[in-house]
C-alpha cells in the first residue's frame, strides 16, 4: 500500500471558553483517526487553532480589563494544556488571530472578489442596547421562524435545519446581556453562494466527501432551491481582522475561523521546513475534517465554495458526528453534567473516556450519550477485566526469565488476532470506531480464557513446570500486546506502558503481525485501576460548584444558557408579551389578597367553578374561575389567592362574576392558581 499524505483538522475551538467534554468527543475521535493513520505508516498532519474573534472575545476582555491579546493568551495556553493531558496529538495548534491566518484571510478574499462574487446591501441587525455592540449570530437564542423550535441559535435551527439571519427569530435575546434587542440598520458585503451553486452540489451530492445523510440534508435543506447569499461582514465595533477595502468593517468570524486551519499549516510549514502547497494545492493530498453536526452548513457548503473560488484543495472527506448527552440529557452546568476537561482530569483518568467515546463511535451522525453507569462499567469490564488483566496476571512470573526465545503452540491464538487485523483497521479508517472496539474485545474474550484454562498461578508452585510457565506467559504477553496495538489509537498511553513492559516500543500497526520472543521483562507497573463511583460523583460536584461561582462572580444566578434553571421559552412563543403599558395604567388594576371560603363546580359549565372568595372584613366577591379541570373545589377552601378585586362585574347565565382569580399556565389540567407567601392575610394589596 502506498504512503499518504492527510491532512486533518478539528473545529476550532472557542476562545471564550475552556474546552469541556462535549469538545472533547471531537478531539478525541480526531486523534484516533490521525494515530491510526500514522501507526499505519501515513504521513498525517493535525492541525487546529483556537477561535478567537466575534463580540463574546471583545465584551469578555472589555469586562476584564485587559486586551484580547491577552485574553487569547491565556486560553489558548488553557485549551492547549486540556488538550495535551486527554492525548490529544496536534502538530500545530495556532490562533486565528495570529498574523499568517490575517494573510490567508486577505488573499482568500482578493480571489473572492475577482470572482465576482461579492455585493453589497443593507441588513437590519440586532444591536445590543446593554452591551453596546451588534450581536453576531452565536449571541441570539429565539424561536425558529420556520418550526417554532424555543432556544435556538441565531444562524440556523438546531431541529429543523433552516438558516436565517437573527433578525428572523421569533422573541431573540442576547446571551451576552439577556437584554432584547434593537433592530438597526447596517451596509454589509455579502458572497452570492448561489452562483457556486452546480459546484456545490455536484461536490456535495458525489457520495465520496459527505455522509449519506448529511449529502441528504443539503440536498434537502438548501440544494432545492437558490442558496442564499452569505453575509461576510460586520460593522465596528467587533473583535476581528479589518476588511482592506471596506473600512470599518470586520470579517464575520465564520469566514475566517476555517481559513485557521490554512493558518496553522502555514505555522507548521515555518517551523518544520515544510511547504505549505503540498498540503493545501497538491493532488497528491487528502483533506480531512471533523465537524459537528452543529456547523455542517458552514463547513459543507461556504467553506468548499472559498476553497473552489480560491484554487485550493477541497475536502476530501467532512466527517460529522451527533451532539454528546450525559445520562440521556443535554449537558447542564445546573446538574453537574456540562463538564469541562479540566474537571475531568481532576478526578479520572483520560483514558476512560477515549475508550468509552471509541466503544460509542461510529460513522454515522447519532448522538453520543455518556451514560454514567454505563461508562463505569464498560471501562471496568472492557479495559480492566479483560485487557489489563492479561498482562496483570502474568507478567510477574516471567520478570526474571523473559518471554521464551520462540513462540509456543498456541492453538492459533495469535494468528487469529493477527488476521483480524485489517478488518480492524478498516473499521478505524471509516470512523466506526465502534466495531473496531468490539473486534478487538472479541480477541480479549479469546485470550482470557487461554490464562484461566493454564492457571500460570498455580504452574509457578511446580519448578517441573517452569519452562510450561515461561511459555503460557509469553503466548499471555504476545496476546495482549496486540490488543495493545490495536487499541493504540485510543489508549496511546497503554501502548507506551506495553512497550515499556515489553521492551519493545510500540510504533507501528504491523507489529501485530510476529510475536515478539526472547526480550526481558520489566516489573509489571500499575496500568489502569477501575473506575469508583465517588470518583465520577466528585466530578459531577465539581462542576456544579463551578457553575455556581461562575453564576455568582456574574451576579446572575444563571449558569445554563442564560437560564439556571434551563426554563422553557415556550410559554412566551405560545403567549408573546402583551404591548407595553404605562405606569399609570397598570397601577389601574387592583390585585388583592383573597381567601376561597367556598368552592363548588358549575354543573352546566365544562370548565368553571363558583367560588366565594373573602377580602376580610365581611367583604365577598363571587367569582367564577376556569379551573375545573386542574382543581377539586374541596381542595381549594381556605386557600389564599391573588384576585383582579376591581375587575367590572360580568353576568353570566349561572351569575354574576365580580372579578378575576389569578392564574398562569395554557390551560386545561395545566393550570396553576398563584398563591401569595405565608403571611399574607385578605385583603392586602399585591404592588
């Protein structure tokens, strides 16, 4: 097989944040690729950046005091520290602030409007009134315009699929200030992706660079019909490279985050005397991207079109992967489930959570649940009873003698494992990560019982069965060394131990192929321990304290999307806010305390009661309240509630009604009555 040259890449990630386990699944799933590729003998380049520009970077160094360079700094020297402890193998990981990505960003964009696909118009965009600044699109969350979905970005629809400018959003907030924003007025130059359109979908549509399903979803989605054009730019005040010939105005930080990826080539191209167009202009190079499914647009369709437009290399392959759930649900900093790595590592060791994402992964775009009982007891039995347990067993008897000097009959154990080798490795290439992990726990489940059946124990009491003893543990080592390398990929540093035990380093996918014989045998070292349920609950509480004195150095009690308590929208989509009133008007309506002294159903009426409802004093009104469905009359007597006290009396078939109960909720049995504190008494105004 001929060497090849990859080139692979991760999303960048935020500068805003430090890198959490929902990131991780992605830099992991990267990193197995690439180590497979190059134990494989390829030559594999991995490079990343961190995303730093748009609003979020600007506001968060303005509220610290300090200059985004430095802020920059500081995270980047953070992600990169995470990234490195989880085994993460990146050749280069730059900046997207960095000067090389400002030049590629210039030169993209000279090709760009040579092709004549640039235009200028108008755009009504959402201004922050708080923060003082255009919120980009990651900074609105509203309702889809299109399904109605609450808590959605502010570019595309994470249930539908649809794309849309902020403005289209049905009730927006800014995650920056939770203020609602203003609709202003701005000249943008947008990319008329339409005219790239045959392009797209014949690269797109080919079934070589794209999941059946994600080739589906664009055919869907966007491909049917005219592509929209593609707002590139922002006005000041942003964070982020100023365009040359459009002054006062910034690239969008979507246009430049993947030309990051071209960036920090060029960066490891200076440092290690390589040359940049062999990875990025010679057809002789593979490009591979790992994605979430969350920026499946931009990277499938823009990202493409610029490279196109500009004489690049396109992708030979996008891969794209589900979103991460912990316990069945989404991450939530309130529950200790949106975890950062940092956290993590604090508590567990990384390679539990490469092999757990590996066991999970495949090539489709499922989402991955991290389900918390499971990832103990898969990690216990997969890495601890079966794989490390070989080795544990065994190789204390052979420290003084070694492995024999030529591999023992072994009832074609070895073999077996040696033959499956490719099936294996072919798993690894198409990101089925998931079969190959249960290939490789097939030949655990053939070896272990090899151990069981010679009892190498029992053998070490008996100086008679001395060279029997050598042999078992060899054939014991040589087994579990190739299950070594073959989860090398995801456990590269249980390869390192093997090697180290073995005196044999580990460094290339064809050393399962001979067994190795005649070499010593180092003193068995603790490799991995099994995972203890206090462990992971100390992670959890980790987190939710981190979530909460985040909250509070805000002075916001939220820590989940503006919302601790991870509130619904949907209550204001179904109801939108009333129009403004004034003052005065509102001081209009007399909102008193009330007590229920009697309560009984109106037989003629589905949904109302009769209640007597006393002001103190000897004052009673008679109301009659929707509340049927929700609550038995008997329940309600002697309740305090909040009635409309000055409400025009309304006559009904069944009587006169002389206010209104307070209540809240869309109606039917989901009604809730609202009732005042403890301590309250009839009559009481509510201001």
């Amino acid at each position: 097989m001929s060497k090849r040259r990859l080139l692979v890449t991760s999303a960048l990630p935020y500068v805003n944040g430090h890198i959490h386990l929902g990131y991780m699944l992605e830099a992991v799933q990267t990193d197995i690729w690439v180590r497979f590729q190059k134990l494989r003998g390829n030559e594999c380049l991995y490079v990343c950046a961190d995303d730093t520009h748009g609003t979020a970077t600007m506001i968060r160094a303005r509220e610290e005091g300090r200059s985004e360079a430095e802020l920059i700094a500081d995270m980047q020297a953070a992600h990169v520290a995470d990234l490195k402890d989880f085994g993460i193998s990146f050749d280069n990981f730059g900046s997207t602030n960095d000067p090389e990505n400002e030049r590629y960003c210039q030169s993209m964009w000279q090709s760009i409007r040579d092709a004549g696909l640039v235009k200028e118009k108008d755009v009504e965009q959402l201004f922050d009134p708080v923060a003082g600044t255009f919120l980009a699109d990651r900074f609105v969350r509203g309702t889809c315009p299109k399904c109605g979905a609450t808590d959605q970005p502010g570019d595309n629809c994470s249930k539908c699929g649809t794309t849309y400018s902020p403005a289209d959003l049905i009730n927006p907030q800014s995650t920056l200030s939770g203020a609602t924003p203003e609709t202003r007025s701005a000249k943008h130059l947008f990319i008329e992706l339409e005219q790239l359109h045959d392009f797209l979908e014949t690269w797109s549509q080919s079934g070589k660079h794209l999941q059946p399903e994600i080739a589906n979803y664009l055919q869907g989605h966007f491909l049917g019909e005219p592509l929209r054009d593609w707002d590139i730019s922002r006005p000041a005040p942003y964070f982020g490279f100023e365009i040359p010939d459009y002054p006062g105005n910034y690239w969008y930080v979507w246009f430049d985050a993947p030309i990051g990826y071209m960036a920090s080539t060029q960066q490891w191209c200076d440092q290690n005397g390589g040359n940049f167009d062999d990875w990025w202009k010679s057809p002789d190079t593979e490009i591979h991207h790992f994605i979430g499914k969350d920026i499946t647009y931009f990277h499938t369709l823009f990202w493409p079109g610029m490279l196109k437009t500009a004489g690049y290399n396109l992708p030979t392959k996008v891969h794209i992967h589900g979103f991460l759930t912990v316990d069945g649900e989404k991450m939530s900093k309130s529950k200790g489930t949106f975890v950062n790595a940092r956290t993590y590592l604090n508590h567990l060791d990384p390679s539990y959570l490469r092999y757990f994402y590996a066991a999970k992964l495949n090539d489709h775009v499922d989402d991955l649940d991290l389900a918390l009982d499971e990832f103990i007891a898969k990690v216990n039995t997969d890495l601890v009873g079966k794989v490390v347990n070989l080795a544990s067993r065994t190789a204390k008897f052979v420290e003084k003698t070694g492995l024999s000097k030529e591999y023992p009959g072994d009832g074609g154990l070895f073999a077996f494992a040696a033959n499956l080798g490719e099936e294996i490795a072919e798993a690894y290439e198409n990101c089925d990560y998931s079969r190959a992990m249960r290939l490789v726990m097939s030949l655990a489940d053939r070896a272990n019982p090899f151990v069981e059946e010679n009892k190498p124990w029992e053998l070490r009491k008996d100086p008679e069965s001395a060279a029997r003893l050598q042999d078992v543990c060899t054939i014991a080592l040589n087994l579990f060394r190739q299950i070594a390398i073959y989860l090398a990929p995801v456990l590269p540093r249980l390869a390192e131990q093997t090697g180290e035990l073995l005196n044999n380093e580990i460094t290339s996918w064809d050393q399962a192929q001979t067994p190795l014989v005649g070499t010593p045998v180092a003193k068995f070292q603790h490799m991995l321990k099994r995972i203890e349920e206090k462990d992971v609950q100390a992670m959890i509480e980790e987190s939710k304290i981190a979530a909460d004195e985040v909250a509070a150095a805000a002075g916001d009690t939220s820590t989940e999307n503006g919302d601790r308590w991870n509130d619904s929208a949907e209550p204001l989509t179904a109801e939108p806010l009333a129009p403004e009133c004034s003052f005065d008007e509102f001081t209009k309506v007399d909102l008193r305390v009330a007590r229920v002294v009697e309560a009984e159903a109106v037989p003629e009426a589905r949904k109302l009661l009769k209640l007597k409802l006393s002001l103190g004093g000897g004052e009673y009104r008679q109301v009659f309240a929707g509340i049927k469905s929700a609550y038995e009359p008997e329940k309600l007597v002697g309740r305090l509630v909040v009635m409309v006290a000055n409400l025009a009396p309304r006559q009904m078939s069944f009587g006169l009604s002389e206010g209104m109960v307070i209540a809240s909720g869309p109606g039917g049995s989901d009604v809730f009555v609202l009732s005042p504190d403890e301590g309250a008494v009839p009559g009481q105004r509510v201001h």
